[in-house]
C-alpha cells in the first residue's frame, strides 16, 4: 500500500541506500512508517585547544596579502610617477585594479573565516543565546543586519560595514593615476656649425662710382627670404632629442643706442613770423616719424683703412598734437662675435625669444674690412635688405587754408601708429606712434644670426661648436595623485584592521570549524545526524554521513497523527523537519505546521 501526500505517492517503507548498514527497523508510527536506526560510529576525533594549533593561519594569510597588495598599489603609483607610458606595457591602472580585486576578495575571504571563528568561540562562551549567535552569522554577512544592529552593535558588525566599504578603493583608484605631459631636464652636448664671422663678400655687390650696395648675393638672398617667409632654421644630426636650451657663438653686430627726444612746434600761430613772411620751417613741415638703416662702405679710417658705418636710426612723435616732443634713437651695428641664447626643437634652432640684442653677450670685436672698389661687400647686403623691408617715414606740414598735410611711405609707418588722421579735423595733428627700435633691433639680430648658421663651412673646423644645453622633451607621463592612493589604502587596511578582532579567542576551540550547515545541524544534534562524530568538521563529517539521503517537508508530529486510507491528515498534526526522505513529504499549500 501506499499513500498519496499532497502530490505525491509515498510507500509504508523503503530501504534507504545511503552506503551504511542498518539495524532492523525498531518500530513503526501511527501512520505505518518505520523510522530507521543507524549503526553508532566510534568517535575518533579527540578535542584539542591551543594557541598555535588552532591558529587561523588562512584567514590571517588572506589579510596578509591583503596588505601585501596594498604596498603594491602603492609601489606602482610610486614607480609609475611621472614615468613615460611607453615605459609600462600595461598601464598602471591595470595593476591597480587587479591589486584592488584581490585584496577586496581576501577581505572578504577573511571576513568570513573571523565571522566562523566568532560564531563558535560565542557558542562556546557560557550565557550565549540562539539570538546572540544569529546575529554573529548576519552582522558578518548581511549589510543591512549591521547596520540595523542597534544596541547591538559589536566587532562583527563593524567589520561587516568596514569590508562592504572596502571596494571604494577601486574607483578611488582610478582616479589615482592619470595621464599628463611634462617637461624633462637633462645635461646634452650639441653639435651646431656656426660662422664666426661673415665670410668677405657675403652678403651683397657694390656698383657705381659711390660704392653703393645695388644687388644681394645668392646666398644672402636665399636667408631674406627664409627669414620673410619665417622658414626654420634647420640642422643635420645636431643631437638634440626634443627641445632643448644653451648657448652659441656666432657672427652678428655689437648694438649701441642712444636715444635723443627733440622739440618740434607744427602750430599753426607760428605759421606767419614777426615780419608778416610765411614761416618757411612751418609750411616745408618735418618728419613726424622715421625708421632707416644706413651704410657707408668707406666712412671712417682706422690706422690708414677705411671701414663701413652701418647705423640705424628712428624717430617718432609720442603724442596727439601739432607740437610736443620727437624721441629718437640711434644705434650703431659693429661687426662682433656674440654669444647668443638658442633653443632647439630636435633638429630646428632659433633664438630664445625671452632675450633681447642687450643680453647678447660680446665675446670679440671682428674687423670689418672695406671694398673701395666695385665688387663684394661683406656687410653692405644686411643693410641695404633691412633697409629695403624697414624704412619709412611720415612727413608732417602745414598748407595753409587747407590745414595740415601727412605724408607717409613704407609699411612701419602704418605698423607702428597709435593713432591715425581719423579725428580731430584739417587743423589737427592727431597721429603718434609707439616706438619701432626694438623690433627693427630684433629682426636686424635675427637676420644676422640666420646669415651665420647658412655661413657656417661645415668643413671647418672653427665653425663647428660642442655646445653644452639642457635637453627639454616633452613626455606623456603617467601622474600620481597620492590623495585617492590614501584613500583607498585607509579603505582596505581599515577594514584589515576591524576583521583582526573577529579572529580573538580562537585558542578554546578544539577542532577546525565551520559555517557548513551540515556542521552546524551536528552541533545541534540533529537526528539525521546521528551516531556520527560529535568533534567532526564539515568536510569529514560528509566523510562519514555525506551519502545519506535528505528531504525537507512535513513529517509527523508524534505518535498522534492519523491519516485517512487516501493519506489526508485526520487527526493530530505534523511539523517542517529536515529529514529522510522516507519520513517526509512535500509541504501542503495553506496548512498550518506545529513546532
């Protein structure tokens, strides 16, 4: 015969298979079903206690290399600091991150050893409840228990919240290292061909009977171009990798200015003197702004030879009315070897625009040899291209009923004013304009310093300098932000630090223990359980039990309990229980189950 329970068809009575051998069945219940009896096993495992024997060396060893990874994340966010990419295979957000998971996992790992090792060590304790040790097991594994621990509130349940928080440190983490560029220094030694002197003829041809420069050289021809059309300066095998700064010798001109200031009165009161005459210095006006370069082949003898004047002279009105002040300067250009301020980017040279003709260092006056004849001139063809690009003048005068007259020509001119004729009406003299001398100085350097980098005679050896710079390259480095690194370690370590305590009284425990339910139903002699080892962990108490078969439902409730011939529930009750599967049945949807 069998019964129907629910849904399911269940025999009076079964063998069990489950690997051990049974004694005959001892009695049977009201409802006709045998409860089996196992054999007794011999207990084998002796309880022993001691500090180092029952160590919990793996929970410790999981948050041993957790800190371990910890000083990893360090180290990498230390050597990785300001370290070019190219550097690192693999970036250092990788190591982080998987740094990051493992000491998290451990965490978590260790979390759980101190919670099995708590759990126990309370069980232990006299006084304990079934409360008490349910909380152990749910402040260590449920977040929300902790928090809602109340009054509650113990070492467990800090080390709960402590390790929920430690994955903060990954996205901590990433914001640890990022990518930047810097700039890095380093001593090199350079190579750069340089004249040291203009070479005779180079820059232009005099014709004429008043040696005058008429034409510029091919060579000299090919740099005003290069330096019109702002082309760099290019060089073979220099040896600078990425930008870098020193100092070169080469041909140029020793500049000396003087400036003047110069009273002018363009009134119109003045423009009829004492005696009723037009004021002739009025109505033929002056130059109100003026910027020219002037050489003379033969213009001063030293020691029985003529040398060349090469000048530069500019002048210009500082205000808005038709008399006031004309400040002027006048400079002169002496052939010189300077020592001038460079950079170099790789292979490409210029001057250092933070420094002027003033901090050009002379290092010698060169002498400047003359042409009293038509032919080469070595320094003619600078003057006569700076003049053809620079030169200008505005005129200024007065006509009578007409009002003023401006006249002007040459680009620095219009370049240079501050103000133009647009106001002030036919009797006014409104324009002025700032001053031109350190820009015509400027490219009259730079013009100069290209001529001697074209000059230079690769060939000679005079003209090759070992030139002592700073090498400054511009890298793309990974940056280091020691912020989130604190962050994330106080995260990680912190949490180490709350599980240590989880761990404390393991001493009183006699054997390996475990969370395993298995484990725990043992301790609570459950009867499926028994004649097993009492002193058994988890892993060998499936050793022994692990076979036999299992089943939650409703069994019985003593000896009460009938049950109709179709198996419907008549008289008594029945209870949940874990139990063999021959005792229990499915659970019926509705029914009330007694304790």
């Amino acid at each position: 015969m069998s019964y129907n329970y629910g849904h399911e068809q269940y025999p009076p009575y079964q063998e069990w298979n489950t690997g051990y051998p049974l004694d005959p069945p001892k009695e049977e219940g009201p409802s006709g079903t045998l409860h089996p009896q196992y054999h007794t096993l011999a207990p084998s495992t002796p309880w022993r206690r001691g500090r180092f024997r029952r160590f919990p060396w793996l929970g410790f060893l999981a948050l041993a290399v957790a800190i371990l990874a910890s000083i990893g994340m360090a180290t990498v966010l230390v050597v990785s600091n300001n370290a070019p990419i190219t550097d690192w295979k693999i970036s250092p957000a990788v190591y982080l991150a998987v740094e990051a998971a493992i000491a998290n996992v451990l965490l978590n790992y260790a979390l759980a050893e101190g919670v099995t090792v708590a759990w126990w060590v309370k069980a232990i304790k006299p006084g304990s409840t079934l409360t008490d040790l349910h909380h152990v097991w749910s402040y260590g594994t449920s977040v929300k228990s902790a928090l809602l621990s109340g009054k509650r509130f113990n070492l467990v349940a800090l080390a709960g919240l402590v390790v929920a928080l430690a994955p903060l440190n990954g996205p901590l983490l990433q914001r640890a290292s990022t990518i930047s560029t810097i700039a890095l220094d380093k001593n090199v030694r350079l190579t750069i061909p340089a004249a040291q002197e203009f070479p005779f003829g180079y820059t232009g041809t005099i014709t004429g009977r008043v040696h005058q420069t008429g034409f510029l050289t091919t060579n000299f021809s090919s740099v005003v171009q290069d330096y019109v059309l702002k082309r760099p300066v290019n060089l073979t095998d220099s040896g600078c990798d990425g930008k870098c700064a020193g100092v070169l010798q080469a041909a140029g001109y020793a500049i000396n200015c003087q400036n003047f200031i110069y009273q002018f009165n363009m009134s119109t009161a003045l423009a009829i003197d004492a005696n009723g005459k037009v004021n002739t210095a009025i109505t033929n006006g002056t130059n109100v702004f003026s910027t020219n370069f002037t050489y003379y082949e033969n213009a001063i003898l030293v020691d029985g030879q003529y040398r060349p004047s090469f000048n530069y002279t500019s002048l210009y009105k500082t205000g808005g009315e038709c008399w006031g002040e004309l400040n002027s300067a006048q400079c002169t250009l002496q052939p010189a070897l300077l020592q001038y301020n460079v950079l170099l980017d790789n292979n490409t040279i210029s001057l250092d625009p933070q420094y002027t003709y003033k901090d050009d260092k002379i290092i010698q006056y060169l002498p400047a040899i003359s042409n009293n004849a038509q032919g080469p001139t070595t320094h003619g063809g600078m003057a006569l291209a700076l003049n053809s690009m620079f030169s200008s003048t505005s005129h200024l005068r007065f006509t009578g009923a007409v009002g003023y007259d401006q006249t002007s020509n040459g680009i620095a001119a219009f370049q240079y004013a501050v103000s133009g004729l647009n106001s002030g009406g036919i009797f006014a003299c409104p324009a002025y304009w700032a001053d031109p001398t350190g820009d015509m100085l400027a490219a009259t350097r730079e013009l100069a310093f290209r001529t001697s980098l074209h000059a230079a005679n690769v060939t000679n050896t005079t003209n090759i300098q070992m030139v002592q710079a700073t090498s400054v390259k511009v890298v793309t480095v990974y940056t280091s932000h020691y912020l989130y690194l604190g962050l994330a370690l106080l995260f990680t370590l912190l949490s180490a630090i709350c599980i240590v305590p989880t761990f404390m009284g393991w001493w009183i425990l006699g054997r390996q223990v475990s969370l395993s339910p298995i484990e725990i139903a043992k301790a609570f002699d459950a009867p499926i359980l028994a004649n097993s080892d009492s002193n058994l962990g988890a892993e060998d108490l499936l050793v022994e039990v692990g076979q036999r078969q299992v089943r939650y439902g409703a069994t019985a409730n003593g000896p009460s309990v009938v049950y109709a011939h179709n198996g419907v529930l008549v008289g008594g009750s029945e209870k949940l229980v874990m139990g063999e599967p021959q005792r229990v049945h499915e659970a019926v949807q509705g029914r009330v189950y007694a304790g």
